[in-house]
C-alpha cells in the first residue's frame, strides 16, 4: 500500500497543477486506505490536503485503521468525518478530488451518504483522480450506471480493471495510468487468467529472428484477395501493410480493373487475376474492399472450401458470411476473423452491453474453433481455449477509413511467415497499434491518416526488437 501511494504521489507531482488543493474522499476498505496513505503523502510533500472520511459504518479493513492512526499520529487535525447528508462539503473549481470510497469487491450499486456524496462530486467542476477503480463501478460486469464516480483519470495499480477495457465505461474512468508498485512482471506473465492484458515484454517473446543467410523463400508467400471497382485503396493499403510487416513475397487477386492501380501503388507485390491455387501460398487473406457481388461469393465460398493454409477473413468477406449464414460453419478453424463490432453483430447476434457482447464473442471462438479479433480502442482477441487478449496499444486517430485494411494485411504477412494464428493475432494488433502510436506522434490524431500507420510499421518492428520494456 505504501508502494502504491508512492506510485501516486509521483504520478500526481509529474501531472497535477500544484497550486490546486486536494480533497480526499475515503471509504472504509483498503481503497480508503490507499487514500489515506496519499493523504499522508501529499502533506508531508507540503500540499494543501482535506481528508473526509465517511462513517456509515464501524467496519473498517486493517489496512486502513493503520493507515488512519499513522495520518493521525503525523497530522492529528487534518480528518474531517462525514455522517450524514449535512457533513457533505463543497467542492470548488480550484480542488483536485481524490475519489478512495471503493475499489474491487462491489456487489451492488452504492446508496445513502455515499450516493448522495458521488453526485456531489460528479457535479462539481472539480478535476476528479479515482484510485484504482471509480467507485461504484463494477470491476468485471455491467454497471448500472447509478451513483458511479465520472473521473477523469484513473490510477490503477499495475494491471488495468476489465471494466476499462469497454467503451460503456469511458464516461466514468476517463483516461487510465498504470502506475507500477513492483510487482513482478515475470510471475504475472506466468499466472494463468482468462483475460490478458498485451504488453511488449509479453509478445517479445514470440518474435522469430531475421537470420544473416535467409532468403524470401523463408519468409512466406501470402495471398490477399481484395479490391473491387472504387475500393481498390482497400487493397493497396493492405498489400503496403503486408510487406512492411516482413512478408518473402506477396501475390494479391484483384480485379482486371485494378492491375494497373496494385502495379503503380505497390510494385513489390505481384498481381493475378483469374482462378486461383489457394494452396499455394502460405497464408491468405480476403476481404478489403472485396465487394458483396456474386464473383466475391464465388471466390469466397471457394477459399473456404479448398483452402488449407491459416487465413484472414476481413470485411467484405465478414459481410457475405453475415447474409450467407450457411458459410460460418465452413470457415476452417484457426482462422482469424477481423470484425468491426456492428459485423460482429451481424454474424454473432445482438448484445445487451459490451460485457455481454464480450461473453458472446468468446463463446463464438470456443463453438466454432476461431480466433476473433473485435477492433477497438482496446482490441480484443478471443481464442478456441476462451482466452481473451486486450490491446494496450492505438489511439484515437486510427479510426479513420482504412486503418482495418492495414491489419488484415499485418495479420497475413505474420501468418505467411510461420507465426502462428494465435501469435499472428497477438502481434498483428499489438503492433498495428504501435505503428498507429508512431503515426499520431508525427502527424497528430486528427491529421493522421491509414497510410501513416502504414508508414509506421518500420519503426514499430525496431521497437520490437529493442530490448527492455
């Protein structure tokens, strides 16, 4: 605890205007007491501090009458104890809240003193920090959304919360820090859990080296089948992709209208038109800017009956599948799905809540033996096994046309190099992210474009291949 208040302390002095005054706001379990040892803290750091303790209860966790009698025994004058609804103070425009009502543990929606206390705060325009978890959210299901702390940051301590991981929950964890209290990274890589949280020191491990002697026979041969007439920047972006992400050699089918555009565009990949050997190559993808019109069923409804090698199946390939329902169950397993959520949607079924719609995405991977990956601001990847990988990288920036198109062809490239569906998902996005990161530090999130995140795959494998986190 003592280690975690330090994390916040620091995090607080490097991001904080430090002429503001705090108010903290501490509940009766550990979360009050990490608020209590910042209380501590920040006073000995000579900041202008009020602790409220609200006393709805006389149960207390150890943890925090320890850390109430050392805030005591330093600063005897400094608590001020909150009853009933008439203790409640006010909050100014110049005060930081410090939110340590409730971390983990909730079963149900906050009521009494403390309900009446977070709409207070919530409606102050005060500078909200919740510590670990805003309190009254449910750390791993839906929320209700009553008498839940609005933050506009949240520090939590090492791992992020499940909650985090879902847009519903934006409005109340505002943007998150993790802040590390020295906690082994080894022994938390090796627990085993059903959610995983992606990191580079995580997926480092999966990287293959690029050996002096090799040759591009070495490193695959992918096919993408994408483009249709006025879509053919779909298949561009995915075959740039494709290449930068380290691939031997590329064939991408498209269109005779579109020959001359793939040869200009990108004159590393090779262009064929006509039937195709899906088993030729060594992975394949299919979808950007595919089209729904009967030659795409045709060649879609063909890969999937011939093809042995891993593929990818994207956009417009998600949407033939979505009308030709037959078709889910003659996808091959292992095959990585790359679905935006209304996609999703139109394959899986509807979902009452993001929670709810996460259960469905992993039962899907688990019946049909696939890997999904739902783009988002933290991608999730389930897996055949149940697991789910959320990403840590990207940004808002990436949410432009395009950006999907450029994974697909990250994602084919890794396959067709001998990584395997699940390493291939894992470091597509995770890398794709990255690569994004790069693109907005040069161009920024609105002037950013798919093409930039394109550019940003070089750089994105050199950090890779860096050592250290």
């Amino acid at each position: 605890m003592e280690r975690a208040a330090a994390a916040c302390i620091e995090w607080i002095s490097q991001n904080l205007n430090q002429n503001y005054s705090f108010k903290i706001f501490c509940g009766p379990g550990n979360n009050g007491g990490d608020g209590l040892a910042i209380a501590r803290m920040l006073l000995k750091a000579g900041f202008e501090t009020k602790v409220f303790i609200v006393r709805e209860s006389d149960k207390y966790s150890p943890d925090f009458l320890e850390n109430e009698k050392r805030l005591k025994n330093s600063f005897p004058l400094i608590i001020h104890e909150l009853k009933s609804e008439s203790d409640l103070p006010v909050i100014d425009a110049s005060d930081y809240v410090i939110d340590a009502l409730f971390g983990t543990g909730l079963s149900k929606p906050l009521t009494g003193i403390f309900s009446k206390l977070i709409e207070i705060i919530n409606s102050s325009d005060a500078e909200i920090i919740s510590i670990d978890l805003p309190s009254g959210l449910y750390a791993d299901q839906h929320s209700d959304g009553v008498a839940i702390i609005h933050a506009n940051h949240t520090l939590c301590f090492q791992l992020p919360k499940l909650a985090f991981m879902f847009a519903e929950n934006e409005k109340y964890v505002g943007q998150f820090h993790l802040l590390e209290i020295g906690l082994d990274r080894e022994f938390i890589a090796e627990i085993p859990a059903v959610n995983n949280y992606l990191s580079k020191y995580f997926l480092q491990a999966f990287l293959k080296p690029r050996k002096k002697f090799s040759h591009k026979g070495i490193y695959g041969h992918a096919l993408l089948v994408a483009g249709s007439k006025g879509k053919m920047g779909a298949s561009v972006l995915a075959a740039r992709a494709c290449l930068r992400t380290g691939v031997g050699l590329l064939t991408m089918h498209v269109p005779e209208e579109g020959i001359d555009i793939m040869q200009i565009s990108c004159p590393e990949a090779m262009v064929a038109i006509g039937e195709i050997d899906f088993n030729k190559y060594a992975a394949l993808g299919i979808g950007p800017g595919l089209g729904t019109d009967e030659v795409a069923v045709s060649i879609l409804t063909e890969l999937l009956r011939s093809a042995k090698n891993p593929l990818v199946l994207d956009a417009d390939a998600l949407n033939i599948i979505s009308v030709e329902k037959e078709l889910v169950n003659q996808i091959p397993v292992n095959t990585i799905l790359t679905p935006h959520p209304k996609e999703f949607e139109r394959i899986a079924g509807k979902s009452k809540n993001d929670f709810d719609r996460h259960e469905l995405q992993v039962s899907f991977s688990k019946n049909h033996k696939l890997f999904i990956v739902l783009k988002g601001a933290h991608s999730c990847i389930t897996t055949p096994d149940g697991i789910s990988y959320f990403n840590s990288t990207g940004n808002p920036g990436m949410a432009k046309g395009g950006s999907g198109d450029v994974l697909t062809g990250m994602i084919t490239s890794l396959l067709a190099q001998g990584y395997s569906s699940l390493e291939s998902a894992l470091l597509g996005v995770y890398m794709h992210g990255l690569a994004g990161d790069i693109a907005a530090e040069k161009k920024g999130i609105d002037g950013m474009i798919a093409r930039d995140v394109v550019n940003g795959i070089p750089v994105a494998w050199r950090e890779m291949r860096k050592e250290g986190l």
